[in-house]
C-alpha cells in the first residue's frame, strides 16, 4: 500500500469509529465503501437519535396535547432549525420537509411551475443533471406546453457560462440545475448562474444532492431561489429531503398536495391553508427522518469540517492520479472545480463487470448510467464506472480500489 | 488451507465460473452482430436499471428461424447471452426457442433445465455462473426477453412488448419496456 501525504488536520480513523458498518467485511474483505454519492453511510449518532425517538420520545407532531406529542414535535421543529442553521437561511418557515430531493423538485415543479410557468415560458436545464432534475419538468412541459432548453457543458465536463448566458432570455421562467453533478463531480458556477438567471427575471433552482455534501452552504450568498437536497446523501436516513425556498415564493405558490396538517380552517365550502412550511407537509411527515437528519446535522457540526472537505479533495486528487495510470482506464469528468465524485471507463470491461468483480473484492462503486441518460448519450458512453469518496475514506481504500481494478483485468480482459 | 483463504479462492472461483472464457470471447466477438435482412420480426430488450439495450431482429420462415441476429450495448454477460441465444438458434423451430428460453432461464437461476432441451443448451450452459450473482440474472435473461417479444409481437415493425400467447410457459417479461 502507498499511504501517500495523509493530512494531519483530519483524523480519517477518528471518524471512521464513528461509522458502524465501516467495520464490518464483505466477501470475506473489509469494506471498501466507495458510493456515497448514492447514498452516504450513517454514523452512531444518527443511529442511536433514529433508535432513541423511536423508543422514548415518539408520537405524533403537531396533534396530541400530551406529553410525548410535545416532545416529538419539538424534537421534529427542532430538526427544522437544524436545517436552517445548517443552510443560512433566514427563518425555519422557509425549510420545508419532504421525503426526498426528488420530492422537493417534484414539489416545485407541481406548484410554483402549475402556478408560474405558461406555455412559451422557458426552462432551462443543464447537461449533467440527473433524472429527478429532468422529468418533473418534462411532465410540467406535458401539462403546460412550456419548453425545456439545456444548457451545454465542455468536453471536460464543464459548466459553459457563455453557452448558458446565449440561451436565456426573456422568456426563461425558471433556471434548473445541479449545484454539483453526480457523475462527473463538476461544481458549476452557481453563483454566476443565478446572477445571469436573475437578470432576465428568471427563479433558480438547484439540486444541491451533492454539493451539500461537500462544502458549507449559505442558501442566500449562492443567490438561489430554491435549494433542494436528500438527507440520505448527508449522513442522515432514507426518506427525508429539503426544500428551501424564499418566503415570498413560497407564500405565493399553492398547495402541493391536501390532506391534514396543512390546512388552517376545512369546510366542505372551502378550505384555507396554513403558511409555509405546514402548507407543503400534507399528513403525517417523516417525523423520525428529520430528526435523523438533524442528528447528521449535529453529528457534521462536530467535526472540523473544513478539513473533512479538504480531506474529500485530497482523496479525489490522488484517486485521479492512481486512476489514470491503470492501463486502459479513462477518466470522465475532470473539470477544474469538481468535488470527490469519479467516474471512468476501462477499455474492454463494462462497468456493470467491473463493479461485479470489484464487489467480490469487497470494493463498492456505482455502474451504469447514474440516472443521467442524456450526460451518458453526450458523453457517447452507455454507462461508466463510479467512485465517490467521503470523509470517512481513506487512500489506502483508494489502493484497493485501484488493485481491484488490475484484478478485474486479469479476469474480463 | 484455512477458512478464509479457502473463502477467497471460493470467491476467485465464483468469478471464473461467471466470466468463463466461452462468456468472454462471445462478450467481445458477438457473433450475429447485425440486423436481419428483410427480418419478420424485431425486439427491442431495454434494462431500466442499467441502460443495456438489445435490438433481436429475426426471419421466421413457416414455423422455423431460418435467421436471426442481435445489435445493442451492454454488459460481457448480456452480449454473450444474445450472442449464443442467436447461434443456438438459427434453424430451430419457434416451439423450440421458446422451450430453450425457458431452459435458460432455468440455467440462470439455479434449476435444471429439463433433460429434453440438454442438447439444445449446449454452450448456453455457461450462463449457469451468474446463479452465484443474483443482481446479474437479468442481465443474462435480457436477450432472451426481447427473442420473446420478437417471436411474440405483431409481424411488422412492431418492436413492443407483448404478453406471449396462452399456453406457453413464459412469463410475461419484466425487464424489458420500452417507451
């Protein structure tokens, strides 16, 4: 193993304790967890906050005038401003919980495009967005006749600013792009976006899945209008998501779906519905998720995460480095500004072969399209192999992704 | 040996066995790697999940495959099942190649295929690997999906999937829509 320049500021074994399932071996071989854009890993404190609620603290919120009721919904609001905190937002209202960042998309696609967006109007997407940041807006389109337009990236899978600056116009309602995309780990320029977006009247969206993931982010310095993002990818459980909006969207845009605890007053004559965020958590909401998610939250803000970034970084240099030494291995994605995202292609292997013998050396990578089938068609790819990095990996994780790799060859080539 | 090297070679086995030289070589050199001229029928087999695509085009002549060939991207295991499906299938009769879909997919999922379709198996057989490999059974299955709906689906350029007719043994399949 060649355990290069190990950062001294970040403590890589510190935090891996504090991950369970690290520990643990697959196909007889310690894992090496290498898909965490898919979906993070979880620490103790998340664990142990998921088990805690559910065994001492939990009920209903926003209900029952006892006790344990009071205590889970402070518990749940609590979490909220967690989220806030977290983002930089200005007030908790503005947070609103979904069950996932797809549903957040959905969310804002269903009511501010069903309420803003008119037949003619323009949305524009980019080249490297994933599935959930492009068909809820292809059924909008379906339902409104409005047009969707994709912003083109470089080769090097680089955000065009140019290219993206000639395509907006007038007629552009709303721009919708990912804050870092989940293949090629390119960090587009969000506060530029914006700043054109916004010069032509234009809201902003961004899907912050994974950009989240690897930077502190202040919600009102990127100058969005929308953030969304998935609690499972920051370290939190399945089933809970942000939307943030600004207040004034959100106040101007109709429910998203009916039910109980969005309404102020119900009569079958008519219904008038609570303020934000209660008017977009229809029925029981993922009580035990936010609170899972704010214990991430907790458990992120205990750590120096500044050098867990940075840690992320170095990883994604010396991953690229060893990578592209392996004969036959290409790299996809190597734009200046990029997080610990990696995807490849070996000349030879598929990548739905190469993850299967990787796996069996207990390495485990993303293959396939990425849910990003248009990036895949421009690429000229029909899939590629994967690797994201987290803080909790390590170089010698990358080693053996590497020796792995020189494995798979001797049994596919 | 101990228990964990013993393991390790387990594991190196399970590997060989998916990726047999026979699964390689067809992986690289698909034979019948073409569109049918003048073909009868054509299927396309599409995995949501990964993206692999087969297109099977083939010219069924009173009852019997007189020609049939595949084009699509995908996994060495995908490729080579089509690839051996359409040289074990040229020439066989269309109450065969169902017979012999069927037997595959028995191979693949860790039945025995019944003793009458042994003959017609022959290379085929080396598809028994990805039963240690649960998540890539469909990968093997894929081509012979899209056979299904190709032999199934209306004479022209239909391209759809269509549930086969009543009294065959074949399941309607599952990982193959197509928009």
């Amino acid at each position: 193993m060649t355990a290069q320049t190990q950062p001294k500021i970040f403590d890589v074994n510190k935090v891996r304790a504090d991950f369970p399932i690290l520990a643990r071996r697959v196909h007889g071989k310690p894992l090496v967890y290498l898909d965490s854009a898919a979906s993070a890993q979880k620490p103790q404190a998340v664990i142990d906050a998921i088990s805690g609620t559910y065994g001492t603290e939990y009920a209903n919120v926003h209900r029952g005038a006892y006790y344990l009721s009071e205590m889970a919904t402070r518990a749940y609001e609590d979490a909220r401003e967690k989220v806030r905190r977290f983002i930089n937002a200005a007030s908790p209202s503005e947070v609103v919980f979904t069950k996932g960042a797809t549903e957040a998309i959905n969310l804002v696609a269903h009511s501010f495009g069903r309420a803003f967006i008119k037949a003619g109007d323009e949305i524009v997407l980019s080249a490297v967005e994933h599935h959930s940041n492009i068909v809820p807006w292809q059924l909008l389109r379906d339902a409104t006749g409005c047009v969707l337009k994709v912003a083109p990236m470089e080769a090097d899978g680089s955000f065009n600013l140019g290219a993206f600056a000639a395509i907006i116009g007038p007629r552009t309602k709303l721009v919708a792009v990912a804050h870092v995309s989940n293949v090629l780990g390119t960090i587009l320029p969000v506060r530029e976006i914006a700043g054109l977006a916004h010069a032509v009247g234009a809201r902003v969206l961004l899907d912050g899945c994974q950009g989240i993931v690897h930077q502190p982010v202040d919600v009102r310095d990127l100058g969005c209008d929308f953030y969304v993002f998935s609690g499972h990818k920051l370290y939190g459980p399945t089933g809970i998501g942000i939307l943030w909006a600004k207040p004034e969207l959100l106040d101007a845009m109709p429910p998203y779906q009916g039910g109980g605890d969005m309404i102020e007053s119900v009569s079958f004559a008519k219904t008038t519905w609570a303020p934000a965020p209660a008017k977009f958590e229809a029925g029981t909401p993922p009580i035990v998720g936010a609170i899972g998610l704010g214990a991430a939250i907790d458990y992120l803000n205990s750590i120096d995460r500044a050098a867990a970034n940075a840690h992320e970084e170095e990883l994604l240099r010396y991953a690229m480095t060893a990578l592209a030494q392996v004969p036959g291995i290409k790299l996809i994605g190597t734009a200046r500004h990029k997080a610990a995202v990696q995807s490849f292609v070996m000349e030879g292997a598929h990548p739905h072969d190469l993850a299967t013998v990787l796996d069996r050396s207990g390495v485990c990578v993303r293959a396939g399209h990425h849910c990003a089938q248009p990036l895949m068609e421009l690429l000229g790819v029909s899939a590629t192999t994967r690797a994201s990095f987290a803080f909790y990996n390590t170089h010698a994780e990358v080693d053996a992704l590497v020796a792995a790799l020189r494995r798979a060859q001797e049994v596919l080539l | 040996m101990n228990a964990e090297s013993q393991r390790a070679q387990g594991l190196r086995d399970d590997l060989r066995t998916l990726y047999q030289e026979i699964i390689l070589d067809h992986g690289k050199h698909p034979r019948n790697f073409r569109v049918v001229e003048h073909h009868t029928c054509k299927a396309q087999g599409n995995n949501p999940m990964c993206g692999d695509r087969v297109t099977v085009t083939a010219k069924v002549d009173r009852g019997t495959i007189a020609d049939i060939a595949f084009e699509g991207k995908g996994c060495a295991i995908s490729i080579a099942s089509a690839s051996m499906m359409t040289d074990a299938l040229k020439g066989q009769s269309l109450d065969t190649a169902r017979k012999l879909a069927d037997a595959v997919r028995d191979v693949c999922t860790g039945k025995d295929a019944p003793a009458e379709m042994e003959p017609y198996l022959g290379k085929l057989a080396a598809l028994s690997g990805v039963r240690q490999f649960p998540v890539r059974v469909k990968c093997a299955t894929l081509p012979w999906h899209a056979l299904l709906s190709c032999l199934d689906g209306p004479p022209a350029e239909g391209g759809q999937i269509k549930t086969p007719a009543e009294g065959g043994q074949i399941k309607k399949p599952e990982a193959t829509t197509e928009k």
